[in-house]
C-alpha cells in the first residue's frame, strides 16, 4: 500500500505598499491652520474699531431766563367781588369791558369756558384752511410749525369763548343790584391776571437778587375773588417785543461777546426762536441779554423761563475724542511746490550731491499764508529744497521745521494709516469734521477707537 505523500507549499508574505490618506493630510492642515489661528488671535493685541459716520453736534447752554417786559398794572378804584370779561392772555382794545365788581358773588353757570362755544363759518373756514396747509408742508425737520398751529387754533378757540364769556357775562349782570360798575380797558395789550412786583424792573435795576427764586411770590387774579380798593386788578403787556435776561460767568460772556443773533429753545412750549444778543456788565456780574421780537403772548404770564441756547449745530463725520492723535510733519514755504513736465502731480526739488532732482510729494495740508506739510517719512531731516527764482538765481530750503496735525489711523486696508482731520465743533466725548479733506476720512471709514493703542503702519486685526 501507498503511503501518501504531503506537499509542502511555502507562502511568502510581501509586505503592502503604503498609500497616502489625502483626507488624513487635509484634516491635519486643517487643525495645524486652526491651531494657528486660534493663537494668533488669542495673543493679538485687542482693537477697538469705530465706524466713521455722518452725524451732528447741538452744543447748547441752559440758562433760568429772567423775563422782562413793557408791562402796566392797574389798580381795582373800589372794593368787591371781580369777575373778568376775558380770560387771560387775551387781546385787549382800549375802551372794551375788562372786569366787573359787585358786592356779592355773581351767580355764573359753572363749566368749561368753551362749552357751547361755536365758531362762525368764516372762522371756520379759516382754520381749515391752516390745518390743509400745515398738512402739505409739514416736515419733521420744521416739527416746531405744530406749535406754532397749536398757538393758532388756540387763539381762535379763546377768541370765541371770551365772546361766549363776555355775553354770559353781561346775562348775568343786567339789572343786578349787586353789580357796583364795569370797567373798560385803560390800554391795548395782552391781558394778564398775575403780579408779582417785577413790572417796574429793568436792566438798570436788574441784579442778581432778582433771580433768586427762593423769595419769589406771584399773586394769580381769579373770578369770584374779594379785593379792595387800591387792590392790583388786571396787567397788560404793551409790547410784542421783550427781553430775557440770564446769568453768566465772566468765562461764557467773553465768548459770546462776539456773536449778535443766537438761536434759542424755550423749554415751555419747546419752541426754537431766534433772539438779538448783548452782554451787560454790572461790576462783577454778566447778564446775556436776548431780545425777542415773537411769540411774546405765549409767554405773557411767565416770569422765569429755561432757555437753551443752541450756540453749535455743525454737521460732518462724527469721530470720538479717543480716536484723535499728533503726528509731525515737515513744513515748507508753498514757493518751493513745483511741477515737472506734464505733470500736474506737485513737487520739490531736492539737491543730490552736485546735481539736482525731481521728487513728488504729497501735501497733507496747507495754512493760510501758503506754509505746506509734507510727509516726514519721504525726507530725511536737514535734506535741501531748491527754488530758481524768475531771475534764474536760486535759494535754497533745509527741512528741518515740524509743526502738528490732528489725525486718525484709519485700518480699511488692514493696517494703522494717519489720516488728517478738520475740526469744525466739538463736545465732551466727539469732535465733528470736516468731510472731503485731501488725505482725510470719508464716511464708512473704520478707525481706531484710541489712537494711542496702535503704532502708524501696524498690522490691526478687526
């Protein structure tokens, strides 16, 4: 029998051939640039950026206004009840019923002066006609145009109640015994039914006691009130014209010594009103001293007013006082600008050695006797400008002389670039400038929030 007989076969192992990951690679570059990033961004220096816009400035003032007017008190000729044909800050005519005295309280129906008070056709139609205008030319730039129609409809609406006053009036004394005289109007004015002792002031008596409102006391004059003979009765306001006087320091006067017209808010009726301007001097003290020639029947009855007054209303690129930095700049007399060629592009020219060169320059500013300012990163100190004369001689200038500008560093391209500045008006925290300067801001601009954080040409992250 056969023995069978194994065969042996000998399997050789080859190792594999390794292939790259592609995926492996791009997610190990991917963490590498994260890692990267996050370091950098971890350990770079924090900016703060500010967007450069259009805005505003309102620098205003508030003051206590001291009013003084062209104003007459007169006196009740006997004693008793008054009641009064008008009401308060009407318009008087010289001979009309003012008031009435009796000896005891007139039995006058109570309620709302304008209850069953009716407009004619004509006034009617003629505050129609003011709202359909008012309507068609109203914008929010005019927003005080509504007080001023407020003020309008007002008047028509008091006229018609003191004629529904004046007739009720005279229902209710017609055969009265008790009614002792009528009288008329001693002038033509605005009626006005307070006193308070300050009708007689004036700018020579006008101290600073006057303003101490601490002491100050006035007296309303109502319907139904007992008075005596010798009493004050009525006050009429003679003028449309009238003054407000307001307190300043020896600082403010100085500066508004100069301007004659200022525009004035009153906080009353938040009317904006323009007023003439004078400083006074008493010793020591300094009034300002506005005139207004308008809108003296709103505030017939009002001693002290709050005035503002809007000395600053610039508009521009608004940037923060933060922002706002020096920088030196070589100054050069404007004769040494010069041109070559074709070129409108301006220069100087600059001595090399034995020979002399053309070099472009840019001009960051230049004063109004013609001095410029150049950039002191094209010129090494002490570096000689040539001008040739119309004689053909020559003079020469050195570099040399450094004067300041304002400025910002604007980061648009990634990095601290000065940027010159105009300032036109300013407040505590923001200065407005100019817009459209040769090598200024221009709106959308971003700049540095604290100029003093970066250095010029340094790389800003944002």
């Amino acid at each position: 029998m056969k023995r069978k007989v194994k065969k042996t076969i000998n399997i050789r192992h080859y190792k594999n051939k390794q292939e790259m990951n592609i995926g492996i690679v791009l997610f190990a570059f991917i963490f590498i640039y994260l890692v990267v990033t996050i370091f950098t961004y971890a350990t770079a220096k924090r900016i703060s950026v500010y967007e450069v816009r259009e805005g505003s400035i309102v620098k205003d003032n508030s003051y206590t206004g001291l009013v003084i007017r062209k104003e007459q008190v007169f006196y009740a000729d006997a004693s008793g009840y008054v009641n009064y044909f008008q009401d308060e800050n009407s318009k008087l005519r010289k001979g009309n019923n003012i008031y009435v005295l009796s000896h005891n309280k007139l039995n006058i129906p109570s309620g709302n002066d304008t209850e069953g008070t009716t407009l004619t056709n004509e006034e009617q139609n003629n505050l129609i006609y003011k709202i359909q205008d008012f309507n068609e030319s109203y914008t929010n730039g005019h927003f005080s145009s509504v007080y001023s129609l407020k003020t309008e409809i007002n008047s028509a609406l008091h006229g018609a109640a003191n004629q529904s006053k004046t007739s009720q009036l005279d229902a209710v004394i017609a055969g009265n015994s008790d009614v002792i005289a009528t009288y008329p109007s001693d002038s033509d004015g605005i009626l006005v039914l307070n006193v308070d002792g300050y009708e007689n002031l004036t700018e020579d008596t006008l101290n600073n006691k006057n303003f101490d409102r601490s002491n100050y006391e006035s007296t309303q004059l109502t319907d139904q009130t007992k008075i005596k003979a010798g009493d004050p009765v009525y006050k009429v306001v003679t003028d449309e014209n009238w003054d407000v006087y307001i307190q300043l320091d020896k600082k403010t006067a100085a500066s508004l010594a100069g301007i004659q017209y200022v525009k004035t808010r009153i906080n009353k009726n938040n009317d904006t009103i323009w007023a003439d301007l004078a400083i006074v001097r008493k010793g020591d003290d300094y009034y300002g001293h506005l005139t207004y020639d308008s809108a003296m029947i709103q505030y017939s009855n009002s001693r002290f007013l709050s005035v503002e007054l809007i000395l600053d209303d610039q508009s521009g690129l608004k940037i923060p006082k933060s922002a706002v930095i020096e920088k030196l700049f070589y100054t050069i007399p404007g004769e040494y600008l010069t041109t070559s060629g074709n070129s409108s592009s301006q220069g100087v020219m600059i001595q090399d050695g034995d020979s002399v060169k053309y070099q472009t320059v840019d001009i960051y500013y230049t004063e109004a006797d013609g001095t410029v300012y150049l950039n002191p990163e094209a010129f090494e100190s002490g570096t000689v400008l040539i001008k040739t004369g119309e004689s053909g001689t020559q003079e020469t200038y050195s570099l040399g002389d450094q004067r300041a500008l304002k400025g910002v560093f604007c980061i648009n391209k990634g990095y601290a670039i000065f940027k010159t500045i105009q300032i036109l008006c300013e407040n505590d925290d923001y200065y407005i400038i100019q817009e459209g300067t040769d090598y200024g801001l221009s709106n959308y601009d971003h700049i540095v929030q604290d100029g003093h954080s970066v250095t010029e040409n340094e790389v800003v992250f944002q």
